[in-house]
C-alpha cells in the first residue's frame, strides 16, 4: 500500500523500470490511520495570567447607571457569560444582568444592549445568586422590599433574550415571606426543573438559615419542609446562609455562619431531600466550625467527587482578616488530611474569600479581595489538594488584580478549557461598576510512548508530537489532539492504550495525559510490486488535429509471504516527473484480484488522450493498491514508474 504524500518520493529509472522510496507513508486497512485538522499555538501563559484575548488587557467593566455590582456570574454553553448583581439608581435599587460574549463585549441579544434590569416594584432589590435552565432561561435570587424592613425571598425567570418569563410566577417574579428579614443568597437548580433558594430569615429578633423550594411555575413545592419552606436555627443567633449545593443523592447542603458565645463561626447544614434536617451529617443535621476569631464566615460550597465538602469564606481577627477554608467528610467531620486538622487559614492571599471553584484536577481556587496593595483588589488564590498553596499558580499561588480604585470579587467561575472568570465590583469615577477578570489556565502535557517489537513514527495534527520513540508536548486544557501512527516499513501500527481517551488516538487534553502507540513486526504479508512490460504511444495527425492513444502492460508480483486480498485497485496517472503527488492526472483505475505469493499478473492499460494532446515526455505512473487495503511487509515498491515516454 502507499498513501499519497505532498512531501514526495524519490524516483530512479532502470532499463524501463522505475522503482521509488517514499519519504513518508501511512499504514491504513490493518494499520489505524488517525487524521485531523487543527490550527493552534503552543505557547502559553502562566496560568493565573490575565486574559489578553478577553476584554481590556483582561479585564471588562459595565457602567449600569450610578452605581452597580455583580454577585454572580454563569457560563453559558456558547461560551457567553452572564453576570448578576445589582444596580443602584435614583436612590433604588433593582436586578441586573449583563451578558458577555466570549471575548467580554455586550451581546447585544440580550435585553437592552447586552444588560437587564428589574425592579420588583420595592425601593431596595438585591440580586445574589443566578442559575442557567437546560432550555436556556435564567433564574435569579434575592431579596425585594428591604426599605420597607420586610424583606422577601425574590426570584425572576428571563428568557434567553433577557425577558421576564410571564409562565413564571407573576409576569416572572415570585416573592416569599418567610415573616422578617428574608433574603436568598444561593440558588440551585434540580433534576427535575424543581429550584431551591437558600438565605436567611429573621425571627424574633434573631436570623435563621431559610430555604425554599419551588416548582417550574415559581410555585412552592408543599413536598419540601412546610409549605415548601425550611428555616433552621444552628447556634446561639445571628445564622445566615450564604451557599447551597445539591448532592447527587438530592440531599442538600448549606453553608454559611452562626454565632456562639458571642463570636461567628463557620456553620453547614445537611437536609434529605423533603426538607427534614440530616442526622447523619455532623449533629443532628448541624456543623460549626470556630477558626478562632471573632468573625468566621463561609460564602462559598463545593462538592468532590468523592462526597467530601469544602467551604471557603473569611476569618477577621483583631489584628488581620484571611482567607479560610475548611473540608468536611460526607458525614461532616473536618477531614485531617487538608490543611491542618482540615483548615486553611490563608493570611497572605487575601483577607476574604467569596468564591469557590474545583478544578479536574482537584485543585480549589478560591476568589475574593485582597487588601495587600494598600486598596482592596480582586484576589484569587489555588490550593492543592491537601490545602497547600499551587505555586504554579500566579505568585506563590495567588493573584491579585487592581482595576485602579477599590476592587472586589464576589463570583467566580471555571471555562472548560481551564481559563477561570471572576466578577465583582470596581469603582469608577466615585461609582461603582460591574467588574470581570479572565485568568488564564493550566496546559496539560500530553506524552507519547511507542512500545511493541516493531518501530514507527508519530505526529500531531496540532504542532507538539513528533517523535519516534517518545516525546511530550503541552497543550491548552480542553484542545483536542489528533495523533497520527506511521508504522515503519516490516512493521505494523497495533493501535493506542495508556490513559483513558487515548484509545483512539483523538485526545481532549483535560488532564496530563499519556498515551502508548504500539507497532509490531510483520512476520507474514503480502507485498506487492511491479514491472513495466511495455508501453507505447501512437499518434495520427498533425498539430491540432494530433490524436494519441497510450497501451502498455504491467506485471504485477507478489513478492511477500502471504497471499494479498482482492479488492485493491491499480491505478494509472500522467506526471510530469517520476514523483506521485496531487498535481498528477489520473487517467484509470482497475481492481486487482486476489494474488498468491510469488505470483504475477499483468494488467493493461489503453487510453485515448485529448486531441492535440501527447504524452511525450511525460511520466507514467503506476501505483499499487492505492486505497491502502491492505499492510504489506514493504511499503516503499507499490510505485512503478515508466518514462520520459519517447
């Protein structure tokens, strides 16, 4: 078999028989050939790196009138984000959304220019936690009416455009009184469309954790605790909840502080799926956790895989605030192995910490506010698994980033491909404004083993591999890659193994990733080649008027040590040199039957050229199962090659 290539062959003739090495050739039938097309660069910025490709040098700011904040942001799967938070005019405040396209420009799809804003019809609205439906409406949360000093749990639905969704509650609000000073701070969405807000409630004085569960319709789900609301004390007073994660079990977790004894403390809570409180998790349903300062709270809540929970907030002292994060097993016990006895205090990263992600690869990034530069700036920081600060990550494991004035994350969350988008506030000229960062991501290092009694060569379609034996390149997190295997002639390509998605040779580089390529000798194969017999051209006419006719004969042999398949063709081309390439004009094509080892056969060739038209000087090229069908124990003599025709 032998594969076209744009790079050439060498030919020689001798005594009317041309033989020919190939610089490069691909295996196909028995031997996977893999191909690809893919364009990229394999230069990459240190992870934690601004994003020159994402707004302003990085950054992005949205002016929505006085004054404006985001506390949430989303990602979309056409790669716009959208923001939350809330905008201040005229002395009232509404909801406002802002949606980005992956670049961080407006999408002018959405709402007026790429913003939304909402007024639930109370002086002081204010947007906390925002999720993404599959059918691509927007859900918001947080709290109306606090000027009146009755705050409810306020929700809205938006259309992908960025309309009120009226099949929503009233005209796509929904309000719920839980009796005083209520406000959703986390929102989640379940599998069956079902949403639960989680926040506080005041209650004779003194706040409680509060839940709400709804149906679709923004109806409360009467399944869920009373009447479809929970409220929960968890210490001595002062409890509110700031964060709300559903387990795949539907068991739901809440985060957020408590005081005891006069001083605030992280406190986390578990609910089964009606509503009830979890006994199996910590007491009674119930964990608090004292960093040992006055002031402990946790704003943000994930979930691994493995069923641990991690909570990050701050911890403020008399003397510095810090970043703090704790990790609890499923049954709510601090986990040793994190930190020390299962806490990170951070002092040098930032002094708060209002969100959290968790990467593939089990590293947490933390995000918050930093006040290190003498004014507040975004602040983001990544840990190891055990808790240990990712020196690979910005300096020492943080980055701070410093609009100009007074800065501050309050969102944050991870693209697939790695990169990390974080959304606060910055102030402008007095006001504050919404404010995204996009920080660049980790490359993963893809390597390539070849391994098996044979010998061969592999390449990416994505500049990086190109090895025989072995070799690594680094690529972006998400890119894919396309291996190609070029088995050496004698040999066979076997196929890939290593680790998982290498099976085929196209490789999404989620992770550090090595693949083995295998190619074995051929100890039995066919092996075809040939001999020109003869090949004459004649013409009738003159000038214009000139016809021509090619007839010649080529034997074909088996000189390999098994009998070759039928099925391959032979095919005949007009080439002005001996080399085989895509500017060669291919004037038949015959199947070739099945042939014994050490046996031959001869096929014809009989072509009328164009009138006028002569093949003088010219080459004629005949290639050898052309189609590649089969592996053969040489790959370099399917070509035979007769000229320059007299």
């Amino acid at each position: 078999m032998l594969r076209n290539t744009t790079d050439g062959i060498n030919g020689r003739k001798r005594d009317g028989v041309a033989v020919a090495r190939r610089t490069a050739v691909a295996v196909a039938g028995a031997l996977l050939i893999l191909l690809g097309t893919l364009s990229a660069t394999r230069v990459y910025a240190a992870p934690g790196s601004l994003d020159p490709a994402f707004g302003t040098a990085g950054k992005v700011t949205t002016d929505f009138g006085r004054a404006g904040d985001a506390s949430a942001v989303i990602l979309q799967p056409d790669g716009k984000l959208v923001a939350l938070g809330t905008s201040y005019v005229a002395g009232n405040s509404d909801f406002a959304l802002a949606r980005y396209n992956p670049d961080g420009s407006l999408d002018p799809t959405f709402g007026t220019g790429g913003t939304v804003t909402t007024d639930f019809g109370s002086p002081l609205d204010f947007a906390q936690a925002l999720v993404l439906q599959p059918d691509g409406k927007l859900v918001a949360a947080g709290s109306a009416n606090a000027a009146a000093g009755n705050s409810d749990f306020a929700l809205a639905r938006y259309n992908p455009n960025g309309t009120l969704d009226p099949t929503f509650g009233t005209g796509g609000k929904v309000t719920t009184d839980f009796g005083d000073g209520d406000e959703a701070h986390a929102l989640v969405l379940q599998p069956d469309g079902k949403l639960v807000a989680a926040g506080y409630t005041d209650t004779s004085g003194s706040s409680v954790f509060a839940l709400a569960r709804y149906n679709s319709d923004g109806s409360l789900d009467p399944t869920f605790g009373t009447g479809g609301t929970v409220v929960t004390p968890i210490g001595d007073d002062n409890n509110s909840a700031h964060a709300l994660i559903r387990q795949s079990d539907g068991k739901l977790v809440v985060a957020g502080s408590t005081r005891i004894a006069g001083d605030y403390d992280f406190a986390l809570a578990r609910y089964n799926p009606n509503g009830t409180l979890d006994p199996t998790f910590g007491t009674g349903g119930k964990v608090t956790t004292d960093l040992g300062s006055p002031y402990d709270s946790a704003r943000a809540l994930v979930l691994q895989p493995d069923g641990k929970l991690v909570v990050a907030g701050y911890m403020d002292g008399a003397s510095q605030s810090a970043f703090a994060l704790a990790r609890y097993n499923p049954n709510g016990t601090l986990d040793p192995t994190f930190g020390t006895g299962g806490v990170v205090v951070d002092t040098e990263s930032g002094d708060g910490a209002f969100a959290l992600v968790l990467q593939p690869n089990n590293k947490l990034v933390a995000a918050g506010f930093s006040y290190a530069q003498g004014t507040q700036d975004f602040a983001l920081a990544r840990y190891n698994p055990n808790g240990t600060l990712d020196p690979t990550f910005g300096t020492g494991g943080a980055v701070t980033t410093d609009f100009g004035t007074e800065d501050g994350t309050r969102a944050l969350v991870l693209q697939p491909d790695g990169k990390l988008v974080a959304a606060g506030w910055t102030e402008i000229a007095g006001n504050s404004n919404f404010a995204l960062t996009r920080y660049e991501g980790d490359a993963a290092v893809l390597m390539v083993l070849t391994a098996g009694t044979g010998s061969g060569m592999v390449t990416s379609d994505v500049p990086g591999i190109d090895c025989e034996p072995d070799c690594k390149a680094s690529y972006a997190q998400q890119m894919t890659v396309t291996l190609t295997a070029v088995a050496d002639p004698g040999s066979v390509f076997a196929g890939y193994s290593g680790d998982p998605g290498c099976e085929d040779g196209i490789v999404t580089m989620n992770s550090d990733t090595t693949c083995i390529a295998t190619f074995n000798l051929l100890t039995a194969g066919p092996d075809l080649t040939g001999t020109w017999r003869s090949l004459i051209q004649s013409c009738k006419g003159e000038g214009v008027e000139q016809k021509c006719k090619l007839k010649g004969k080529v034997q074909i042999h088996n000189v390999g040590t098994a009998k070759a398949p039928s099925g391959s063709f032979l095919r005949f081309y007009l080439s002005a040199d001996p080399v085989w390439d895509g500017s060669d004009t291919l004037l038949q094509q015959v199947s070739v039957s099945s042939l014994k080892p050490g046996k031959t056969k001869s096929k014809k060739i009989k072509y009328r050229q164009p009138t006028s038209q002569t093949a003088k000087g010219l080459y004629l090229l005949a290639v050898l199962d052309v189609t590649g069908l089969m592996a053969e124990l040489d790959e370099t003599n399917n070509l035979v090659v007769f000229g320059p025709i007299p």
